[in-house]
C-alpha cells in the first residue's frame, strides 16, 4: 500500500518548526558500559517490538505509531515526534515512503542518527508513479515479509551493539533467539503453503501481500480494484461489480481484510464475504494491545490456516 496524501500542510509545518528546535532536545549520550538504557524510537509498535526483543532491559522504547485503531499512512506527525526523534540513541523505521515522517524528521536533524530502515532493495523495483511521485509498485508492508523481519532482528543488534560495545553479545544473542521463532513462524508458513497452495483469496488492501505470496496462494483481487485502492481513490461502478462478482461466486477461500484501513466499500466487500459464507481474516498495520510481534503474527497465519482449512 503507498503512502496516503492524506498529511496537512500545517502538520509538515509543525514538523519544521519542530527541527529548529532539535539543537536543544539534542541526544543524551549512553556511552559503552553506560546505566542509562538506550534510547530507541520506532515509527510504528511493530518495529517496537522486534526493538524489544532484541535490546531487552537494556532499552528504552517508544513507538511513535502504538494505537490499534491508527492508520499509520494518513499520520500526521507532531513536533513532540521529531524531539523524541532526535534524542534517540536508535531509530527503527519502515521506510519505502510507509512511514515518512520518519525520514523528514531525521533529515531536518542531520542525518547523521544511527538508523535500521526494514524496506531493501528487493523491495524497491522501479514501477509506475502516480500525480504526487509515489511508486505503486512498491509494497511497504515488510513487516509481513518474515525475511525481512529477521534481517531487521540483526541489524539492530548490529546497531546497539555499536552503541554499547560491552553489551554487543547479549544483543547477538536476543537477535538469534528472535530469529529461530521468527524461522518456526515461517515454518508454519510452508506447512500452509503445503496444504493450500493455489487456493484463490480476495484483499480489501494488499497490507499481508508477502505473506499471501509466501502461503503460495493466489491473489484474485480484480485489478482495477487494487488501482483504485492503491491510488487512494473511490473504487468505480465496474471496479466495485469486478470484486462483487468474485465474491458472489464464491471464487476465493477467504478474504484478507485490514480493519485499520476500512472504507465503506471495503466494509461492503467484507459484509458480502460473511454473506456468502467466505471467511474473513484480519490482518492489520499495528500490533493489538498486549501482544508481541511474534505472538501476533502467529495469530494471523493460523486465523488464515484455519480460514483456508475450512469448506464451503
């Protein structure tokens, strides 16, 4: 999903004024073998908490983005963001334009902050642009892309210990038991691959579209459809009849839908899936109340492992 233009000129603004002040909220130093924990910024409670798994007691936090009900795209970020921004030790960030404030906030500040972005290369393949520069191409949801997810474990025990030499093998520790659950969640990926591969699923928003490729399922979602949503636009009549159709003829095994993104006409197309006795999984942008990453993302596959289990 790219990133909505959904952010106000007055927020951007806010952001700026925000910089110039930066010089004042500056950095805290938690030099090798410090007491103070190190402090951690992540744009959104997902990157928080792979931060937490691998930093442990020895850091301190603060996801920017932590509410279940926000759509991280359409965030508008606040001077008090960019300070705690710039007095952190470590930034985690998405990146791929999905968390964009981020980047703003670190380029009025310099740069020169020791930073673990997730999207790579892999993920950035030249594509059509829309009106406002923004890559269609690209899907920012890497999170869901547990390659990734396990690359990112690393680098930022990579970057702590860095900043905390004497720490640097606890780090690589914790990084390495996150990775081996990490590998027993894309263990239990194959094993739904292996049981549905080809299954047809129908997606309100491409948000778990690594993970549906991963699943080696099929995604059946109308094209003009997809468009529409991508391009943050009203689906047309025909886009809206194309994924209707679909569901009325029950073509798919389930439909993944992303509460946290919901329009009425994706709340149209979910109402129309129960209807037609199609089950539906969430999957979401942020992490539920209480949960984990790692425990979170284990309730997704098996909620989609039991959906594609089910007959209809």
């Amino acid at each position: 999903m790219t990133v909505r233009n959904r952010r106000t000129a007055t927020a951007l603004a806010g952001l700026a004024t925000a910089a110039l002040a930066m010089t004042a909220c500056g950095s805290q130093p938690t030099g090798p073998g410090g007491n103070d924990r190190i402090k951690v910024v992540a744009s959104t409670s997902v990157w928080g908490s792979i931060a937490q798994a691998v930093g442990g007691d020895s850091v301190d936090v603060q996801s920017v983005i932590s509410s279940p009900d926000a759509d991280p795209h359409s965030y508008e970020s606040t001077p008090q963001d960019a300070a705690r921004i710039s007095d952190a030790d470590l930034v985690v960030f998405n990146g791929g334009g999905y968390d964009e404030f981020m980047e703003k906030a670190l380029a009025a500040g310099g740069g020169q902050k020791p930073t673990v972005e997730a999207v790579t290369d892999e993920h950035e393949a030249p594509g059509p642009a829309d009106g406002h520069g923004h890559d269609h191409s690209v899907n920012e949801h890497v999170w869901y892309d547990l390659h990734v997810v396990h690359d990112v474990a690393d680098q930022i025990a990579d970057q702590l210990g860095r900043i905390r030499p004497d720490q640097a093998a606890r780090f690589h520790d914790a990084a390495a038991q996150f990775d081996q659950q990490v590998d027993g969640l894309r263990g239990k990926v194959d094993q739904v691959a292996a049981a549905n591969a080809g299954k047809k699923v129908i997606v309100t928003e491409p948000v778990a579209h690594y993970l549906i490729e991963a699943a080696k399922l099929q995604d059946i979602t109308p094209q003009s459809f997809v468009n529409a949503v991508e391009a943050e636009n009203d689906p047309s009549a025909a886009a809206v009849a194309d994924i209707q159709n679909a569901i009325g003829s029950r073509q798919a095994s389930a439909v993944v839908h992303n509460p946290q993104t919901e329009s009425p006409v994706t709340r149209d197309v979910r109402t129309a899936a129960e209807r037609n006795h199609i089950p539906v999984v969430e999957m979401s942008e942020t992490l539920p109340a209480g949960k984990t990453y790692l425990q979170w993302m284990d309730e997704q596959i098996t909620s989609l492992q039991t959906a594609l289990g089910q007959q209809h």
